[in-house]
C-alpha cells in the first residue's frame, strides 16, 4: 500500500503540473462555459437505462451519455439529501462538512455566512447564477438561504419539507413566497416539477448572451409520489407508489430533454457543459421490484454502494469526447474544484476534493490522489472509505470494520477484514484523520442496540420514520 499511495502522488502532481500549463491564461468571458448542473432527487443508479434500468427507458439521458462522457465509479455528496448538497456547494467531504443528516442536536443548520460555494465562486467570476428546485441549506432568515450564498435567484422549495408537497400553495423566490393557484385537479398546470422546470429553461433563456451556471436541484423522483398521469407504467402490476416513481424518473428525463432542446434554440449548445446527477441512492421501497440501486447493496441513507453510487454524465460539444466512459473514481466533492479549474481560478483553501477537469476533457487517465471518505448521523452514525478497489464500512468509531473488494464484489457481499488486517489497519486510520468532530452531533464509539431508548432530543430519527421519507 505504501507503493500504491506513493505512486497516486505521483501521479496527481504530474496531473496538477500538466493541468495548470496546459489552461493557461483564465479564460475571457467569451471563452467560459455556461453551466447546466441537473440534480435529481432520490433516483438510484438503476433508474436510468443508460445504467441498465430494468423497467423503463430514459432516452434523453441516454442521448447525454452518448453525446458525452459517462463516470462508472461516481458518487454522491452522501446517502441522503441535505449532507449531500451541503459537499456539493462547499467542496467539503462528510467529515468535514457542517451538514451530516437531515436535522441535528441544534435542528437544521443553515450555511454559515463566510462559507466559500460553488455559486459565490460562479458569480464572483462573473457567472449568473441560478438556482431551480430543493435547497435544504438554509430556510427564509437564516445565513444559509441561496441568495446568500451565492445566488442570484434561486426559486422553488428553501425547506426540504416542504418539498415533499408538488400540489403547494406557494413556492419561494428570494426568501419571497410566490402563490400557486391550485385549480384542485392535480394537473400538470398545479404540478409544483412543472413550475420549476418552466422557470430553469427561462432562466438559460434570460441569460443566453453572457456565462450563466444554471443549478436544476428537480425534486422528483422524491417522495410524496405523486404525478398527475403515470400512463406510461399504468398497465403494470404494480403499487400505485411505483408506477408514480417510475413515471417521475420519465418526468425527468423529459425534462432533460426540454433544457437540451433549448441550448440548441438558442445556439449555445457548444459553449455549454452539461452534468447530470442524483442526489443519494433511491429508496429501499424500490430495489425488489424496479432494481433502483442496479446492482449494489443498500439504499438511500445507507453508506453501502447502493446509497452513495450516483449516475454522473457530462456533456460538453468539442471538448469532452461523446461516448466516452470514465472509471475514476469522483464524488461531489470534487465539484468544486473541478469548476474552479474550469473557469480559471484558485480552488478555496481548505476544499477536500481535486479537479477531474483533466479526465473530462480526456488528457489523461486520473488516478484519485485520496480516498473517498463518507460519514452520516441517520439512521445511525457510519463511516465508509474507498481505497483503490477496497470499501471500508462501520458503525461506530470502535465499531469492528467490514471490508470489501468493491472489483471482485461490487454488490458488497462478501466481508474479507479476517483475510487483510493491514488494509483494515490503514482504513481505519482514514476514517480516525478524517472525521472532524462536530459540536451539532454525538458520534458514538459503538453502534447503539437497535431497541436502546432512545433520547428525543437526539439526532436518532427510527429508521422506519427516515424510509417514510419525513425529511
């Protein structure tokens, strides 16, 4: 392993030199690329046929990948919704991230005021910026709304919530309620996913003559499951939440498809990137019958592949080669970097992740110069890290290690710690440099028994009310 780590050394700063000459100069506002950034809420892996969906097609992001580059070995921020935006936007890994569950001690936490975003560094380099769908960073008053934090406007649901309403009598703009007419119908005119995308496309429209990054964080295919017409899986035999789900996932791909019509209507189609990604794994009320976590063990909140593995596509006409596939091994930390490398700048000291802007343009082959490391409060506090093709999983900072080998098993079935005490020794060493404590949570050294009493007060959520999806 020492050879190994001292090769991945090598390897990055050899990447960083060759990235850095090869740039240049930052680039002029004619040369910098507008940035569409999809974040769809709650879909797994399995959801999309570009990733081998069982159940449905996605032809509009199959069309993305086929025009663009697919990532193999892609993670999310973190297992459940609001940690993962927060690596997102901050380019800190769970560890070191303010948020690592939905609520805490101290209930939601906001972003503080000094904290450094993807979109403070989009405008601050002359980007509009916008937003369109779930924040969950930070609620009307707080320091953490979009607006300050780097958003022109940001418009849809500031609660995480209120986001599981599509038939809501208001949606936000600038900490400012916009009332919804509900015609009581449930029609696609009512439907809260229409709004946001109409509002995502006008936004590209608006700021078609100048650099924009347009942030489309679309809510479905989160819970509540409702979609005014579920046709297209209406003759399966299916449960009623299913069919919905599976018909929001099409609802997105639709969607997808709207936005890349209107960069080619407006001609700007090659000066624009394109990522499309999900948020966490799907749910676990979806793996038997549709297979939404493909083929990886675990689901949504869970630090197994099947809760943290995300579909991750990058469009990009005359720079990033089409059809290409990329097995580096990228989360979302790294979004940060990777945009800041893109526009010319210097990434924000203390950002965790580094720039695979080498692997999109296709310079080079990047090797991940550390570990991939994870951490979240619910339903549980638990650890994970990839290191090369090993996963180490736990639940407590004392907690006995599971390890897997991730290329011999990707579904996480076999526990090999007994076969390989020294990966176990230096895994555990990671999780111990990078966990960070936090003043908001309570990490515990072993895993609490599932029937101890439980404090209320405490960020210990049942693990029933987490899968009925009340955050």
């Amino acid at each position: 392993m020492k050879l190994y780590r001292a090769l991945v050394v090598a390897t990055s700063l050899l990447l960083l030199f060759s990235s850095r000459t090869s740039l240049g100069a930052p680039p002029t506002d004619e040369e910098k690329p507008n940035i569409v950034f999809i974040l769809v809420d709650d879909a797994g892996i399995g959801d999309f046929s570009t990733y081998g969906c069982q159940y449905g097609v996605t032809p509009n992001i199959d069309q993305l990948a086929n025009e663009g580059m697919k990532f193999t070995n892609a993670y999310s921020g973190n297992a459940v919704c609001g940690p993962s935006r927060c690596v997102l936007m901050t380019g800190l890994h769970p560890g070191h991230a303010q948020r690592r569950a939905n609520q805490s001690k101290d209930g939601l936490l906001a972003l503080p005021t000094g904290q450094m975003t993807v979109a403070k560094l989009l405008h601050e380099a002359g980007y509009a910026t916008g937003g369109f769908g779930k924040w969950g960073l930070g609620n009307p008053g707080t320091t953490g709304v979009p607006e300050k934090q780097g958003f022109d406007t940001f418009f849809g649901y500031y609660d995480q919530r209120h986001a599981h309403d599509y038939y809501t009598e208001y949606l936000i703009r600038n900490s400012v309620r916009v009332p919804i007419t509900q015609s009581g119908d449930q029609s696609w005119d009512d439907y809260s996913a229409t709004r946001i995308a109409d509002e995502t496309i006008q936004f590209i429209e608006a700021n078609k003559d100048r650099p924009f990054f347009c942030y489309a964080a679309w809510t479905p295919p989160h819970g509540a499951y409702e979609i005014p017409d579920n046709s297209p899986y209406g003759e399966r035999s299916w449960t009623e939440t299913e069919k919905n789900y599976a018909a929001m996932v099409a609802l997105d791909d639709t969607d997808v498809g709207r936005v890349m019509q209107k960069l080619k209507d407006l001609g700007i189609d090659e000066k624009t990137l394109v990522v499309f990604t999900s948020d966490n794994g799907a749910n676990a009320n979806f793996i038997k019958r549709l297979g939404s976590t493909g083929q990886y063990r675990g689901y949504k909140r869970m630090l197994y592949e099947g809760g943290i593995r995300a579909p991750f596509i990058a469009r990009w006409p005359g720079k990033i080669q089409p059809g290409s596939i990329n097995d580096v091994q990228t989360t979302f930390v790294d979004v940060l970097p990777t945009i800041a490398e893109l526009i010319g700048v210097p990434v924000p000291a203390g950002a965790d992740g580094y720039s695979i802007l080498p692997s999109l343009l296709g310079r080079e082959r990047q090797v991940r110069p550390t570990p991939l490391y994870f951490e979240i409060y619910e339903p549980y506090f638990q650890q994970s890290v990839r290191l090369a093709d090993w996963k180490g999983y736990r639940t407590g900072t004392r907690d006995a290690l599971e390890l897997y080998d991730l290329k011999a098993d990707p579904g996480e079935a076999n526990n090999v710690a007994e076969a390989h005490p020294d990966i176990i020794k230096e895994i555990e060493a990671i999780m111990t440099a990078e966990h960070t404590p936090s003043p908001h949570y309570t990490t515990p050294e072993h895993r609490r028994p599932a029937k101890a009493k439980r404090n209320k007060k405490r960020q210990t959520t049942s693990l029933k009310d987490l899968l009925d999806d009340k955050e």
